[in-house]
C-alpha cells in the first residue's frame, strides 16, 4: 500500500511528509517499546506507535522506517515533529487504537517483520 | 577508497530527551565515509542501546568510535551503580526499569541483548558501584 | 468467542489460566505503555503486549480483559505466572509480532 491509502484507510492526518505519499510500504511494526523495534523492524516497514516523543523519530532514523504512524489520535509535539522534518521522515497520526489500526492494515495485506522465533540464539535482529 | 574516523561523545545520565542523538549522529558519519547500509544500522543500533543504558542507569559516560579499513569499533564507559548479574542483564526481557522509564517507551529488557546481536565480537564488563564498559566490534 | 478458540486458532502458548480459558473476548488493545492500557482498553478486552512483569496482572483484573497475550516469544517471569494464576487471567505467549498477532485477532473478530 502507499503511504497515501494508509493514510486513507486510516482516516490519518499527514502531520510531516505531505510530498512522500507515492511511498509504498509492505511491512509494519508495531511498538510502544523502542527496543523492539530496534531489534526486529525491517528497513522500510511503518512504524506504527503510540509513542510520540523525539525518540520515535530517532529510532524511525536509525532503523530505516518508512515513515511513523502514530495511534490513539495523539499528536506527537512540536519537537518530535521538527525532529521527524529534519530528519525526512513521515508522519502521519490516526484516531484509531493500535490494535484497529494493526488489524485494518494486516486485513489489507501489510505483513508483520518479524520471522519465527525458534529459541533465544536464534532471533534474526535484521 | 576506504576511509577511517575516530571521535568520542558524552552521555549525561537521565537526559532522556537526548536519547539517540549520538547514535544518529555517528549513523550519518558512517554513511559519509562510505559504510554500507547494513553495518551502519547494526552500529547505530548497538550505539542507541548502549546511550538508553547510560541515560537510564548511569550517572554519565563516553561513547568513542573509531572506523579502521575493516572493522568499527564502539567503546563505551560509564560511570554509576553498574550491572550486578551481567548473565540476567543480557537476557532478552529482563529489565530492571522502573514505570516511569517505560512510559517513556524505554526499559524493554532488550538493550545488551540487542547491542549483542549487532556485534560481531561483545564483550562487557562491569564493577558494581563503579559504572560499565562496552566493547563493541563490527566488521565493514 | 472464547480465550480457548483464540489458543486453538493461533496456536498460543497457555502459560497459566488453563482453567480460565472460557472467559468472553469482545475485542482487542495492544499496547505497552501502561497508563494508555488503563485508559483506552475495555473489559473483555485481549490484551496483545511486550511487557512480561508482574504489574501487567494489575492493569488487566482492573479492566477486566480477558487474557494477556505477550508477542514474540516472551516469557513472563514466575511472579507474573503466580500473580495472573492467582486473579485467574490467562496468560498467553504467541512466537509472531504485535503486528502480526493482532492482526489475526482482528481478522477474527471481524470475519
């Protein structure tokens, strides 16, 4: 899907990123912890959070996120916004829950990151 | 062409707002001097948990980095209470933070386990009441 | 739906709360930050999450979820075992995402 029909389907504001919306997004992740993501996100999943401070846009960066969506109709705060505009970085914002929002995308065909995990020597961090 | 850098950053402990300005910093110089993709989002990755640790837990510390021909190398020391079980603090989960530090989204469990999957060679050591040291190395 | 039909069709791991397998689930929250737990999730409630300490048996008897499911394989320690067997919640544990698993939730949930 493109960041536009998320976005759509969502019924999401497009706080930063108005011109990157032709981005087309197969996996998502979904965390309120950053050290998960750290440790499975794919680069060019979405983030999908209910976290809206700085570090979310930090994390987006390093890991290579596609673009952060941020849930529960929160607006993240001017810095984490400022931030996420230097950065290059979407973000987009919906009313919906995490749980909704996850289950509305899967149901649209965007897949988790995260491969089987056999036992605890064998996560796949990348 | 290869090229190598080395330069060094300071942490402050509980300045959670900073959390990943270092590892963001040293994943954009790594992509100037030419890294590829993929060994600059293990160090960044293994930067980002090790400046958390340090902001969460410690008093303060240094983040250096230094980029030869073939491998990067991220030491890392901090000063504070340091780890009492280093085998519990490397599993994955195991957190000793408190609500406040997870309603900021931190405290997983997952820091030294990740920081360890980004390595090729880890190696840690700690003294309680003293503070941390990292040894992280990735080859190019 | 029952907690029983979600262990069945996702394959979930019942870490405690065997007996408990019949309460009602009505929907789903995901989440980890507490405070957002509390306010926005409602009785009945799954609740898909990546936090394994003992304070999530809490949050879930006061909003009387139905179960606790923890993504990706982690396993809650022996005080949150003991907590959740104590206020009969179920704890389950799934190998897949957040993503993933709420996803199939929802898919179920809404056929």
């Amino acid at each position: 899907m493109t960041l536009r029909e998320i976005a759509d389907l969502l019924d999401a504001r497009i706080l930063v990123g108005g011109d990157h919306l032709d981005i087309e997004v197969k996996t998502a992740f979904s965390a309120d912890l950053m050290s998960d993501v750290l440790a499975f996100a794919k680069p060019g999943s979405i983030m999908i959070t209910g976290l809206t401070n700085p570090q979310i846009v930090r994390i987006a960066s390093i890991v290579d996120n596609s673009a952060i969506l941020v849930v529960r109709g929160k607006i993240p705060p001017e810095e984490t916004l400022t931030l996420a505009e230097e950065l290059d970085i979407p973000v987009l914002s919906t009313r919906y829950i995490l749980f909704e929002t996850s289950g509305r995308l899967y149901a649209n065909g965007i897949v988790g990151c995260v491969r089987k995990i056999e036992g605890p020597e064998s996560v796949i961090p990348l | 062409m290869t090229q190598g850098c080395e330069c060094s950053f300071s942490v402050e402990g509980e300045k959670f707002a900073e959390a990943g300005k270092v590892s963001v910093e040293i994943k954009k110089m790594l992509k100037k001097i030419g890294i590829p993709d993929d060994v600059r989002r293990r160090a960044a990755i293994a930067t980002y948990e090790s400046e958390v640790n340090i902001i969460s837990y410690a008093i303060e510390g240094t983040v250096k980095l230094q980029v030869t021909r073939d491998r990067i190398l991220i030491d890392i020391r901090d000063t504070g209470p340091g780890i009492s079980n280093i085998e519990q603090a490397m599993e994955q989960g195991y957190s000793t933070a408190n609500d406040r530090i997870r309603e900021m989204g931190f405290g997983a469990g997952m820091g030294l386990f990740n920081i360890k999957n980004c390595s090729d060679t880890f190696e840690i050591s700690s003294e309680e009441g003293k503070g941390t040291h990292l040894k992280i190395l990735i080859n190019r | 739906m029952d907690v029983a039909f979600l262990v069945e069709k996702l394959g979930l791991t019942v870490r405690c709360g065997e007996d408990r397998l019949d309460r009602e689930v009505s929907g789903g929250y995901a989440g980890d930050l507490l405070s957002n737990v509390l306010a926005g999730s409602k009785n009945g409630d799954v609740w898909v999450t990546c936090q394994a300490h003992q304070n999530i048996v809490a949050v879930s008897v006061l909003k009387e979820h139905a179960c606790i499911i923890l993504t990706q394989g982690r396993q809650p320690d022996t005080d949150t075992i003991e907590r959740a067997s104590q206020e009969g919640i179920p704890l389950l544990v799934t190998e897949l995402s957040g993503f993933e698993i709420a996803g199939r939730i929802y898919g179920l949930l809404h056929p």
